[in-house]
C-alpha cells in the first residue's frame, strides 16, 4: 500500500519531497537534492560520468552535465 503523501495530487511518485525538486537516478539508487549545486558537488565527488546517471527536476529545470576543471600548473 502507498502512503497517502504520495497520493496527494500536489506530489508525484518521481518527486515525493517538495523541498528536494533535483533527482538523480543511479543504476540502483535515488537521490533527490534541496539544490542544483548539492547535487554538481555529489557528482563530482564520486565522479560520476553522464552516462552513469539521470538528472531530473521537478520544475522542468534542465541540467548540462560538466565535468571538473582541470587544474592548470
């Protein structure tokens, strides 16, 4: 049985947490994060490439994936 927060037709089941409107779907875990650049500092600490996730938004905010700055000596 869903919980009825889930049903409420403000919510959707992609998007439970109105707080939390970025998604990020990995092979076998979800992550919802409160901003854009939460999640840009999750990605790049476990260094993760375009093809290995989903980026969603709640608002229908699209999001280019970059990869990190290369450092210059």
């Amino acid at each position: 049985m869903k919980r009825p927060s889930l049903l409420d037709a403000s919510g959707s089941v992609k998007f439970p947490y109105e707080t939390f409107p970025w998604r990020l779907e990995l092979k076998d875990v979800v992550c919802h994060f409160e901003c854009k650049e939460h999640m840009v500092k999750y990605l790049n600490r476990y260094d993760y490439k375009p093809k290995d996730v989903k980026i969603s938004n709640r608002h229908g905010e699209k999001y280019k994936f970059r990869g990190k700055k290369k450092k210059s000596t």
